[in-house]
C-alpha cells in the first residue's frame, strides 16, 4: 500500500497554518533572546528576573499546550485560534508597557504562553492531519518546513527593529505580525468534528501513557526541552559574551534557524531510511553538537557549527514528533496526545532558561550553563529505543 505522504494535500491551508506557526513562536521565543540584552540594559531589572518571562511563559505554555490540544480535539481549531488572538496578543501588548519585572513576567508569561499553548506545532500539526486525511505525514512535513522560516525571519528582523525602535515598540510590532496571522487561520480553517462525543482529558490522557514507547518519548521531549529553552534564550547572549557584536550573533542565531530547512528537506527520504525513531535519536544527538559549540561560538566557525547542527537537529525533531506521535497515539486523540508531549517539553523549557540565568550570575559564565544544556539535550537519544 502507498504511503499517505504521497497524497495531495491542502497546500494553501497548509501554508496558513505555517504562517500561524512562524508568527506565534517567533513573535516571543524566538524575538525573546534578542529583546534580552535591551531589555536589562534599558530597565536595569536582573538577568534572572528578565529571564523569569521566558521560563514562566514556556511554563504556562507547557500546561496550556495540553488544554489547548484537548480542546482542538473537542472544538476545532476556529475557537482555538480566536483565544490564541484575544489572550496571547493582548498579553504581549501588556508586556511592552510593564515599568516593572513582576509585570513583565506576568504579562509576558501570559501572552508567549497563551501563543504557544494555542497556536505552535501540537495545534498546527494536529489540524494539518486533520485537513489532510490521505497526507498526514507529507502535510506535517510540509508545514514544518514553512515553520523553518520562523528564526530566519524573527530573529534578524528584531534586530533590525531594535536598530531603528526602542524594544517596547518592537515588541509590539512582533506580536501585530502573529495577531494578522491568526485571523487569516480563523478564516481560513475550521477543524471542527462533526461528533466530538463526550470527550474527558483524562481518559484520553491514561490512553496516551497506556506503552513504553509512549512513555519514552516524553521522557526524551522533557530532557530535550531543558535543552532547547536554554538554547533559545542563551543563543545570542552566548555569543555575544564571546565577543561577537549583536548584528553577527543575531545573522548566526537566524542562519540556525535557516538551517532547519536542512533537517526537513531530505526528512522523508531519512525516514524511509532509518525509521522515525532512529531518525529523532540522531536529531537529539545534533542538537546536543551544536549546542556545545555554541559555548565557545567567539568566532565565525564555531558559530556556523552551531547554527547548521542545532539547525538540523531542531528542524529535524519537529517533524519526528508529530510522526512519532501519529504513529505512537494515533489521529483521533492526536491533539491531547501532543499536548502532553509540549507539556512535558515547555516545562522543561520553562526550567532550562532559568537554571542556565542562576548559573550565569553565579559563575559569570555564559559558556558554562549552554555546555550543560548540550549534554542534557543529547541524553535525549539513550532514552527512545530504535524499537519505538
């Protein structure tokens, strides 16, 4: 029998939905690590307490995912989409006027939460599947490589605004770019079920844990997450502490981004080849390589290490998980199942950053708390087996 990655899918929803993906993520997570640096030398808050938002908002996120897959499966992603744009949106516009850190973290952890929760790749590729029923693994494929563009395009482009705007007024005119993307999904989209049934979260949840296999790939998306978070916030301070200027670290922190591309193109053809479980291990053991030269990143080599193996790492895993999932839950539940795998991995997310902010100031090493998170990262791969 045919694969279904070989059918037609939806292209034009599906690049919506990558839209959605770009703008939500990269509006916070991704502006997030090059808004830092501004944002203490402008307000003078401590770099654990600006650190704070992210954690708690990849913390609110991690919960939030779960609600949100739950009510995508219940719903359609229509209402999803509309409470991503009230609730995320108005967070982030909050968080640009806050005069304090306490505000800052609550209204940032608000609105970046409330956009990952409802709008990243648990919703998006759930509702890919779901609008491509005889495509399912080509759609996640495909919107994932719209999604690539994601740090490529925030990344650089916040810097460019900071160069011309104060980091209020560019934090704004982020979140603006995810709110457009929003509405054109609430238009374009609905995922509504015609019967959803009396759906309870926690039966579908002891459904999703019922295997191994199911349990392991959480146990690998929660060391990953430590990992990644740290990763995103550290990637530009990093190497900026290294002695590159913002302008280079930002090019470098966005070519990783790019180079996500090579971890998505060539997906198929490395799945057909190695299977999904070997194909993530070997993502987890990438991110880790390029996490570790992002330590040292003082110059143009280790910089572009960093940015082509976490590139491929991190383009690579994203796809793996909605095929590890499809295949390891199913469809029906698909929505709750990947929110606990965001769960599991935003918790940690939300961990990372602020574990790698403590250790920052107590050892005024910025090299240090990445070189841990590379080996925290790249753990990841002993734990799923090539079996799953």
């Amino acid at each position: 029998m045919a694969e279904s990655s070989t059918h037609e899918i939806p292209s034009g929803r599906i690049a919506v939905l990558g839209a959605v993906t770009i703008a939500v993520y990269g509006c916070w997570f991704y502006a997030f690590g090059v808004l830092f640096d501004p944002i203490i030398e402008d307000t003078g808050w401590g770099e654990p307490s600006v650190a704070a938002a992210f954690g708690a908002s990849a913390l609110l996120a991690g919960f939030g995912s779960l609600a949100g897959g739950w009510l995508l499966d219940r719903l359609g992603s229509r209402l999803v989409f509309t409470v991503a744009a009230l609730l995320g949106i108005g967070g982030l516009m909050l968080a640009s006027t806050a005069e304090s850190a306490a505000l800052f973290t609550i209204a940032g952890a608000v609105g970046g939460g409330t956009l990952a929760s409802l709008g990243f790749y648990h919703i998006t590729q759930t509702s890919a599947v779901r609008i491509s029923p005889q495509g399912e693994d080509r759609a996640i494929a495909v919107l994932t490589i719209w999604g690539a563009f994601s740090s490529p395009i925030f990344i650089p482009a916040t810097a460019w605004l900071l160069s011309m705007y104060h980091w209020r007024t560019t934090l704004r005119i982020v979140a603006v770019s995810a709110l457009l993307a929003l509405i054109v999904a609430i238009v374009a989209i609905d995922t509504r079920h015609r019967d959803t049934g009396r759906r309870r979260i926690l039966g579908d949840l002891g459904t999703t844990l019922r295997t191994g296999r199911a349990r392991r790939f959480l146990a690998s998306q929660v060391l990953a997450g430590f990992g990644v978070g740290t990763i995103l916030v550290y990637q530009v301070p990093a190497m900026t502490a290294a002695g590159l200027t913002l302008a280079v670290a930002s090019f470098w922190a966005g070519f990783r981004g790019f180079s996500q591309l090579g971890g998505r193109l060539p997906l198929m053809p490395l799945v057909r080849r190695l299977g999904v479980p070997n194909s993530l291990r070997l993502a987890y053991v990438a991110i880790g390589a390029g996490a570790l030269a992002l330590a040292f990143a003082g110059n143009h080599v280790l910089a572009a290490a960093y940015a082509v193996l976490a590139g491929f790492g991190i383009g690579a895993v994203s796809p793996l998980v909605g095929m590890h999932s499809r295949r390891v839950f199913g469809v029906e539940s698909m929505g709750t199942a990947m929110g606990l795998v965001s769960l599991g991995f935003m918790l940690a997310n939300a961990v990372g950053p602020v574990v790698a902010a403590w250790v920052a100031e107590m050892t005024g090493s910025r090299a240090l708390p990445v070189g841990i998170s590379a080996a925290v990262v790249a753990s990841s791969a002993l734990v799923v087996r090539p079996t799953d």
